[in-house]
C-alpha cells in the first residue's frame, strides 16, 4: 500500500513561498516539504508580526529543540526582525519544556552566524559536507 502525502496547505504554501525569498534553489524547500515537516510531533512554527515575510520551524522533544529552519525575505532583513524572532522562538521553546535550543548554520553564511553567536549561542560541531552544494553546516547550541 502506497500512502499519498498530504496536500500542502495554505501555510505550508506560504511558508514554502518565504523560504524560496530567502535561500539559494539547491537550499530551498517546497511547500509538500514544509506540510511533511508541519505534521511532524512537536514541530511548531514561529511567524513574524504583521504581515512581515519571515518564521522559525522548530521542533521540539522532550528538553531539546532544534531549529528546522530559519527564513526572513531578504527585502526584510537587516530590520532586527531575525533577533525578534529568534527571541521569540527562545521563549516559546523553554516553556514547551526544552533546556537546550540546536540549529545547524551554513559554514558561509556569516550574517547567521553572527546574529547566533551575539544570541548567546556556541558551536557544538560540524556537519561536512551537509548542504546540497557541498558547504559544511556548523551545528550550534544555546541553553535557554
């Protein structure tokens, strides 16, 4: 038996359509991957206010949450949008019972890893070769 995914949803869609903005095309998920990831236990998303194009997925079990990903339009960017959310997502993790908050940043991407190290958060490890292209993902770690 051949079980069909689900349909993606309007937010799915809208989430999908974010990520597309902001990530390069080998690092874009489309809207099935964003509902397969929003029917996952634990996974919640953090939305920008307003209409603002940007959201944190998260997911979280027991004590750990890990950043699934991370997504502002870059016509947004440099707006401390990125730092609300990520505030946001703090919080809302600690009181969903998580001690410790885990994401994996592009090696290259010094705009993120710059706003993760000034939020407190250090490098844990290092995923070779983890991304589509090669790049190397740092995985990073904060205690809430």
């Amino acid at each position: 038996m051949t079980l069909s995914p689900r349909p993606a949803s309007a937010r799915a869609t809208l989430l999908a359509h974010i990520h597309a903005r902001a990530f390069p095309p080998t690092h874009r998920w489309d809207a099935q991957a964003m509902q397969a990831l929003l029917d996952m236990p634990g996974v919640s998303v953090v939305m920008a206010e307003g209409d603002t194009p940007a959201f944190i997925m998260v997911r979280t079990v027991f004590d750990e949450a890990e950043i699934l990903t991370f997504a502002v339009d870059p016509a947004w960017q440099r707006r401390g949008i990125g730092r609300d959310l990520l505030a946001r997502c703090m919080r809302q993790a600690g009181q969903a019972g998580a001690r410790t908050l885990f994401l994996e940043v592009a090696r290259d991407n010094a705009p993120a890893m710059a706003l993760y190290r000034t939020s407190g958060f250090v490098q844990a490890g290092v995923r070779r070769n983890y991304y589509p292209d090669g790049m190397d993902a740092c995985v990073m770690q904060r205690e809430i």
